[in-house]
C-alpha cells in the first residue's frame, strides 16, 4: 500500500555505502577498498581506520586503481573501488573493459554523486550516461538502489556475488523509505499494486514516483509501482507481468533517456510486449548547477512530470 | 640453474613458432615477439617458481604479466613449451574458436593467462594488484611484467609508477622492452621517451639494465633484480632489445611490428632458425 511508504528522515545513499563497508570489513576478510582520493566523500573512514592494511589510497589516478582492483580480484581479494560515479565510468571505461568485464574479474564499482543531484559542482560532474556505459559491458551487473538502507544492502549483497558490478549512488540526503530488508540482484520490488499503468522506477527517482503515485491513487488512477534496482539483470518477469495487467508504461531515472532503465524496458517490451510507454529521464542535455531539487524540476525528474508522463500514456492506452 | 645452451635451444624453438604461428595466421606482431623471445624463454625456464597446472589466483608461485599484449603469439609458445598447454594448439592462432586470441585474453580460458591486454598500459597497475594481495596474504613469491617501449606514452603507466613507489610495492619486477620502435615509426620520431632512466629513477623506482638478446646477461640482468627487490623499491629493468631478432630481414626496423611473413618469406626465416624441440 502507497500510504504506508512514508519518509523516515533523510541520509544520503552514499552513507548506506560507506555504513555497509564498516560492516563488510567486519564479516569478510577478503573485501578490500580503494579510493581515488574521495575517501570522506564516499564515507568509508571508518572501513580505513578499522582496516588500514586493506585499504589503498591511489591518489587521483582512477584508471590505476581499476587496475590494481582487477589484479587484487586476480588473487582472490573482493575489491571495491571507490569515487565518484563520473570518474568510476566515462573516464576509465577501457580499463573496466578490458581488465575487469572482458576478464570477468571480480571487482565492485562504487559510484556516488551520480547524476543531477549531485548539485551545485554542474554538469563536469553529473554524470549522466553511467547506467548506459557500463550495462553494454557483457557480464556486468549494474545496480542503483533507491535509499540509505537499500544501497546498505546492496553493497552487503554484492560482495557474495562473483562478477563485475557497478553500484551507483548519490550525493544529497534523501528520504529513508525502505526500510531495512534482504536485497536481492535482480529481483524487482513491487511497492504498490495498481491496474491502470505500470510505474517502474530506480535510484533516487523511486522516492519522486511514491510521491506521484500517492497524487496518482488519490485522483483515481490505479498504479502498479515497482523498484527496478537492478538494472542489469533486468528481472524480465517482473516486468512482464505488470505490463501484461497494465498494458501501459512509464520509466523515471535520474539518467539519459538513451541507455538507461527505460531503454532496457523498451527494448525487452518490443521484443515480448509492444506497449504505450513513456520516459521521465534526461533527454539528450547535459545538466548545470543548481540545488538538487531546481535541478529535478528543471530537467523534468520531478514528481509532477511522472504524473504527467502517467496522464499521457494513459491516454495512449489501447 | 640451467645450462645456457638448452636455453639457447628453447629460444630457438620459439622464434620458430612465433613465425609459423604469424605465418599460418597471415598475421600477427612477429618484431617484439621475436625481440623477446630470449627474455620469455629466460624468466619461464629458469627463474620464474612457476606451476603449469595454472590457478588462476597464482598463490605460492611467481606470476608474469604481458602488457604489451600484441606480442602475444611468443607469450603463447613460451606457455606452451612449459606445459601450460599442447604445442598442438599454437595451430589455432588467431583463428575462429581459438583460446589462441590476436591478444592474450581469459575469457576462453586459456591456461597461463590472468588477465586480458592488448590494449596498452594497462598491466603494470593489474600486476600491482597481484603485488598487494601477495603481501597481504604474506606470499614472497615475486611478480613480473613486461611492458613495451612506446607503451611508456600511456599516461596509466606513470599512474602506476608513482603508485608503486609510494606503496613501496618491492615485490614487483617490470621489464621494459626497450627496441625504440613502434608502429609509426622510431620512438623518437614519434613521442620521444627522453631521459628513460632518470623518468624511472625520479618516479622512486630502481633501475636496472640488461641486454635483451643475451641469454647470459639476461639470466644476470634478472639475477639482480631478484637480489634487490625486497628492498623498499619497486624494480624496472631497462632491457634493449632488437626487433625481430634472430630474422635478419625482420630485425632493425618497425615495419615488422605487426606484418606477417608471406610463403617465401617464413621460408626464409624459418632457415635461420634451427628446429630444437620440434615444431608443432
């Protein structure tokens, strides 16, 4: 039930990392952690100070230490390499090509600030095109939880997963809403069940569609909302099946249109399911300064543009 | 420690192969194959601890890494003739449904090989990753790499360097075959590498020299790399080599960086290389 999915306060995702890492160093000795010189922006002090042995600073050289992770991965360690999410992707993708995915290394890419809301440092920053990147990569999982307590357990969950990953975070605070809870690769996560249109949503933008669906249920309209966290594997079935109640779309991301979590559903939907659908994410622009908040309005990630996507699919609907 | 001669004699298996591997390929990078085949041959038959049988995680063994990936058709042969798998198989290089791929890769499994490359610079920071993890599980066994010259230009190569060194990674031998060619031409027609030594030297690392196409000097060359690794600094051997060497035709010049030998020309080749071990 929608009404029952309500705000707890806010803590930024990139905590749910950081926290996850403390305990992670606990439980598994084979985790090991690197950093491109964002050790306090990735929140992974006290990993440091409990393990200083497994933890390697690389300075700023991020195409080294994706590197040293796929020759740590070599030998037997779990490394999680962290910075920022421009600098996890764009900036070193023939390295992760090459020496992680292509040699199916075992190596966790931790990537916060990404997207708009990382704010204020504009578009140099905000990456965009991240989801896109690394989901061509074959054999990579990529994940993008949608709150503090999720990417906690993403971050836990991943490390009992042998393969490449790209776990993807941000910057602000935000609504706490999930609660704690088992995470599972590649299995969605239905938050509300509805009839009229299918809402499938990941990272922070699942927080903007509980908002939505709450206006959206209010008015009448019945939503089936479900977090994708998982956006490679896709869980087809899942997908599949609310289409089939729904028999119309609408994705949100904080990401391009192109390559991102709506391109996968359109794409799986025209091969098994052609379906009315409709996409709230970036469409080709980069982003700027601003709050996290202006910057969602601006570039039509809000709630009110989810509601507007979900009245014009509506009306698309067979 | 082996006699020289037989080392001799392995080099010469090698080179063979490396021109029959190219030739049946019609292509290939036979120039730096040939420039190091002496120093493979060295380092996996006389002073690497190594174990054929292959784990991929390389624990309690010395491990190589082949940055220069396009010299991939001697890597090959060298495993091979250790035993990492059948000389047969050198037949399938380059060709559809091979392990053999144009560069080394893992993802058919091929026995000997750990991580992929063929893109360059990329294998100095992989083999510190290997590096850290031996000291972390208080492993002395030793890691080398080799990169090539003109691969010096890619910028993660001195990413690394400075990394090595901070971390003062002294279980880590690098060799760099130093011909002064590449594709375009000369080294120093194309982005000079200056002052090699004191690049290396000023990074923190320790620098050693040996002659790449001398079978003795290379065993003393890598004999003293051992002696001074352990020691706080991570080591780089500065190796001259002559690409293509031990084909006259091929040798002092880049145009047979990636070209493979025709009929006649392997023909020719392949009579200034004596036939030791038997050709696959």
């Amino acid at each position: 039930m929608i009404s029952n999915i309500v705000s707890e306060g806010k803590k930024a995702t990139r905590n749910g990392f950081g926290d996850a890492m403390t305990e992670l160093g606990q439980q598994n000795p084979n985790v090991v952690a690197l950093c491109a010189d964002l050790v306090g922006s990735l929140k992974i002090q006290q990993f440091i100070a409990n393990h200083p042995e497994r933890f390697f600073q690389v300075g700023i050289a991020e195409a080294n230490m994706i590197g040293i992770a796929a020759g740590l991965a070599t030998a037997g360690k779990i490394p999680y390499t962290t910075t920022f999410a421009n600098f996890s992707t764009g900036r070193v993708y023939d390295q992760i090509r090459q020496s992680v995915a292509y040699s199916h290394k075992n190596v966790k890419i931790c990537a916060s600030h990404a997207g708009l809301t990382l704010g204020e440092d504009g578009a140099t920053h905000q990456i965009l095109e991240d989801i896109g990147m690394m989901k061509m990569l074959p054999g990579f999982t990529v994940i993008n939880p949608c709150d503090y307590a999720q990417t906690k357990a993403a971050t836990l969950a991943i490390a009992e997963h042998h393969g490449p990953v790209y776990l993807r975070f941000g910057r602000p605070g935000w609504p706490m809403f999930m609660g704690d809870q088992p995470f599972e690769i590649g299995k969605a996560l239905p938050l509300n069940e509805g009839s009229d249109v299918s809402i499938f949503a990941t990272g922070h933008l699942v927080w903007k569609a509980v908002e939505a669906v709450k206006e959206l249920e209010a008015e009448g309209i019945s939503c089936d909302l479900i977090n994708i966290h998982t956006i490679k594997p896709l869980d087809e079935e899942a997908v599949l099946d609310s289409v089939l109640k729904t028999k119309c779309v609408v994705t949100a991301e904080e990401h391009q249109m192109n390559g991102g979590l709506g391109d996968s559903i359109a794409q799986l939907l025209a091969r098994k399911l052609p379906t009315p659908m409709e996409f709230v994410a970036v469409k080709d622009s980069f982003g700027e300064s601003g709050t996290p908040d202006d910057l969602l309005k601006k570039y039509g990630l809000d709630s009110s543009d989810i509601i507007s996507a979900v009245k014009s699919v509506l009306q698309r609907k067979k | 420690m082996a006699d020289i001669n037989e080392l001799k004699c392995v080099a010469s298996q090698v080179r063979r192969d490396i021109v029959r591997m190219v030739s049946m390929a019609k292509s290939g990078h036979p120039g730096g194959s040939l420039g190091c085949a002496d120093f493979l041959t060295a380092l996996y038959f006389e002073v690497m601890d190594h174990d054929p049988a292959f784990n991929m995680n390389g624990k309690n063994e010395d491990v190589f890494f082949l940055s220069n990936g396009h010299i991939s058709p001697l890597w090959y042969s060298v495993l091979s003739r250790s035993g990492y798998f059948k000389t047969e198989e050198m037949a399938t290089f380059r060709k559809i449904n091979s392990r053999l791929q144009g560069h080394p890769a893992t993802h058919e499994g091929l026995p000997g090989v750990r991580v992929a490359s063929g893109s360059l610079g990329q294998g100095l920071s992989v083999a510190i990753g290997v590096a850290l993890a031996k000291r972390l599980d208080g492993d002395d066994k030793t890691i080398y790499a080799l990169t090539g010259d003109g691969e010096l230009q890619e910028g993660q190569i001195w990413e690394a360097a400075m990394f090595a060194a901070h971390h003062k990674v002294d279980n880590l031998i690098v060799t760099v075959d130093w011909n002064g060619q590449q594709i375009d031409g000369a080294n120093d027609d194309v982005i000079s590498l200056g002052d090699l030594e004191g690049k290396w030297r000023t990074f923190g690392w320790e620098v050693l020299h040996m002659n790449g196409n001398d079978m003795e000097d290379l065993l003393r060359g890598l004999r003293e790399a051992k002696e001074k690794s352990r020691k706080g600094k991570p080591i780089v051997i500065l190796m001259k080599t002559e690409m293509g060497a031990g084909v006259d035709f091929m040798m002092g010049t880049h145009k047979w960086h990636g070209v493979a030998p025709n009929a006649e020309q392997t023909e020719v080749a392949l009579a200034q290389l004596e036939e030791t071990l038997g050709d696959f």
